[in-house]
C-alpha cells in the first residue's frame, strides 16, 4: 500500500503469492513484474477498508485490455490485513463506492454500472 508520494505505506497480506520478481525502470522509477500478471488493476478505498479489483490473469499484449476485467474484489485494511475476497456477478474493470454500503463497478466492453450491497465484514458493527 502507496501513499500519495509514492512511499510504501503497509505490506498487504495478500491471498496469492506473486511470482515476487520485480524489475525497476530507471527512468520512470516504476516497479513492475518480471512475468508480468495483471494483480491489481483498480481500487477504491474508504477511512475503513481499501477495495482492490483482483484480476490474476497474465497480461497478454494480444488479448487487448478487456483482460483487466475481473469478478473477485479483495478487502484490506489500511494495515494491509486481508479481510475478505468476494465475488461480483458481473467482470469489472473499474471500481467506486459509496462508504462500506455499495460498491460500483463497469467493465472494459460494457456500458453497464453495476452496484453491488457490501456485506458486513471483520470488525462492522
């Protein structure tokens, strides 16, 4: 987790390892994967909880960007505590919402929003 000035914040526990290889580019300062797997292509956060679109699929020059799409959301804490992983009806590739009630999400090839109750998790009262 990356703060505004690009300083790590918090190491996430993630579900599923990387292949943990990481390469940085010398003129953009960028870090990216060696074997490169789109992880984490959009997130949304609140005071509570931040919500990271999980896609996993190897990227493929050839497959265009509709392969950011993705159904599974992961939920940390801003600690980087995994808190849970849930599984949307309809691929995304771009995610908001609205506090720890709804979360929106569109996909690459569709011009529907879909919106989403959130559940309660970890520590909600």
């Amino acid at each position: 987790i990356y703060g505004d000035d690009v300083n790590i914040l918090h190491r996430a526990k993630v579900p599923f390892a990387s292949e943990g290889v990481f390469l940085r580019d010398p003129k953009s300062g960028a870090w990216s994967p060696r074997f490169p797997r789109e992880y984490y292509p959009a997130c949304a956060a609140s005071p509570r909880y931040l919500y990271a679109l999980f896609s996993g699929k190897r990227s493929n020059l050839e497959a265009g960007v509709e392969m950011i799409n993705s159904s599974f959301v992961h939920v940390f804490t801003w600690d980087g505590d995994f808190v849970a992983a849930l599984q949307l009806d309809h691929e995304a590739a771009a995610i908001a919402q609205h506090g720890d009630s709804v979360l929106y999400g569109v996909a690459v090839g569709s011009d529907s929003v879909h919106a989403y109750p959130l559940p309660r998790l970890g520590g909600d009262r």
